[in-house]
C-alpha cells in the first residue's frame, strides 16, 4: 500500500505520525495499550487490497474507540467497507490525492480539535478560453452527430466533460467498469462540507430530451453501493431542444443533473463548488426538477 500522500497530507497538517511498528518493531505486534499514546487513529484501507478487513485492523479500530479516541476511516474507492464499520467517521477519497486527503483529514481533525475552519483560499475562475474549447467540441459533436460513431461521440463526450471539470479546480480520476454507469469520480475543492467522498459522475449522450428514470436509478444504485451520498449526472443532447426532462424523483443517494453546456456557460461568472452547492441547496429544499 503507497500511503506518500497521506504521510504529506499528515505531516502538511503539522500531525506527527507514529505506526505500531514504530512503538513494537516492524516483526512484532501491538498489544493493548499503545493507541492512547496518541490523539487520533486513521484507518487505512486501499483499493487494491482485498475486501476482507483483518481481525488485528479490527482489533485496533476497537481499542480506539473503546479508548474514545478519534478514529477516522479512510477508504480509498471502490474499496468496501465491513458494515461493522459503518458508525465510525469514513472519508472515501484516493490514496493518490493530495488535495482531497488534506482536506478531509484536516476536517476531521477540526470537529475534535475545536479549531476554527480557516478561510478557503478563493477558487481561481476557468480559463474561458478552454471553456470556449470545450463548446466548440460540444458544438461540433452536436452537428456531426449522425455521421459519428455513437460510441466516439460518448467518447469525446467524457474527454470533454473532464476537462471541465478539470479545469474547474477539481481532480478527477476515470472510472472503467462496465457493471456500472459512474465514469469518473471527482474531488472538487469547496464541496468538503457537504461531500465527505468523491463526487461520482456520469455523463451522458441523450439522443433524445429526456432522462429515463432507469437512468437515474442505476446511477444512484452505484453511488448506494460505494456509500456515496450524492452523485452527479453530466448529460449532453445532441437535438438542441430547449429543455430535458429528468425523470427519477429526489430520493437517497441525491443526484444531480446538469446540462454540460449550461454548465460550462455558468463557470463564466460562478465556481464548480458554488454552483454544485447551489444545485445541492435545490434538492434538499424540493426546488429541483428532478
């Protein structure tokens, strides 16, 4: 397991690290006593090792809690957790981001510590000359629609919708499995409060102005099944109508549905964070469409 960026994201949050092989040596194994020597227990699990959690892990996430020590989760996507888990603060963010496991970390420690939250340095606003790139291409995948290949035009569909997304701010990592619909998952700076893990997003060519309900539901399946509490549907018409109809009602996961040409024009004036917090607002106040 590579644990580089979360020693960085530890050691950028003035946190001193210590492991059990540091108190017992690396061929021995800890006994009982040894968590309240520290002031808090972050829980590693990656993506690639297994789903089964040892008996020792286990073993030490209870002595911490037993000890009432702060105890944080971080599992690395699409890594399952043991249900047996489930009441313990989890953060379900990639071992390779910098970015997000200093943030969470950092907030967790904030609801312990009785720290005050520092001020969010700004989000820089999108270069509109890649926004204007990006509705070009959209333009252009609109108009050769019916010579394109439907999977090329998906394709480049998703090539631009992460590069929006990128250029946003945010961090993204592709997402290729065919038993679901998420294409990406995404860390965007500025969500921390109100999204403990990636965003999952899919995106989607509609060849005709509706989203199916089915649609909907398959894509809020995969955000229940990876303990996701909201998710985002990207979607793209290539009709050019005026409006899309979002069939699938407001219900646990939330998922959120954005045009992406809507969206890129509302990067202009606004940042992603804002405007998905502004969509988010929507949802749990019965505003949205969906």
């Amino acid at each position: 397991m590579n644990l580089t960026e979360v020693y960085a994201a530890l050691v950028s949050l003035d946190i001193d690290i210590v492991e059990p092989g540091d108190v017992f040596g690396r061929d021995s194994t800890p006994g009982p006593g040894w968590l309240p020597q520290v002031d808090l227990l972050c829980a590693v699990f990656s993506a690639d090792a297994g789903w089964e959690t040892p008996a020792s892990i286990f073993l030490e996430i209870g002595q911490a809690v037993g000890a009432q020590l702060p105890t944080l989760v971080i599992a690395e996507p699409p890594r399952r957790l043991d249900p047996a888990l489930s009441s313990i603060p989890t953060t379900r963010v990639p071992l390779t981001s910098a970015l997000a496991l200093h943030d969470q970390i950092g907030l967790f420690v904030r609801t312990f510590s009785g720290s005050p939250s520092p001020v969010s340095a700004p989000v820089p606003m999108i270069d509109r000359n890649i926004l204007r790139e990006i509705k070009e291409d959209l333009a252009d995948i609109r108009s050769n629609s019916q010579q394109q290949d439907p999977s090329a035009a998906a394709e480049r569909l998703e090539r631009a919708s992460l590069q929006l997304i990128t250029a946003a701010g945010g961090e993204a990592v592709s997402i290729d499995r065919d038993d679901e619909p998420v294409d990406f998952a995404a860390w965007i700076p500025g969500t921390e409060k109100f999204l403990s893990s990636p965003l999952l997003i899919e995106v989607k060519l509609l060849r005709r102005p509706e989203v199916a309900r089915g649609s909907i539901d398959r894509l809020r399946a995969a955000a229940n099944s990876r303990g996701a509490t909201w998710a985002l549907l990207l979607y793209f018409s290539i009709t050019d109508a005026g409006g899309v109809k979002i069939r699938g009602g407001a219900s646990w996961p939330y998922i959120m549905a954005l045009n992406i040409e809507e969206l890129a024009t509302r990067l202009q004036d606004e940042g992603l964070a804002q405007i998905l917090n502004n969509e988010r607002n929507a949802i749990m106040h019965g505003a949205s469409g969906q």
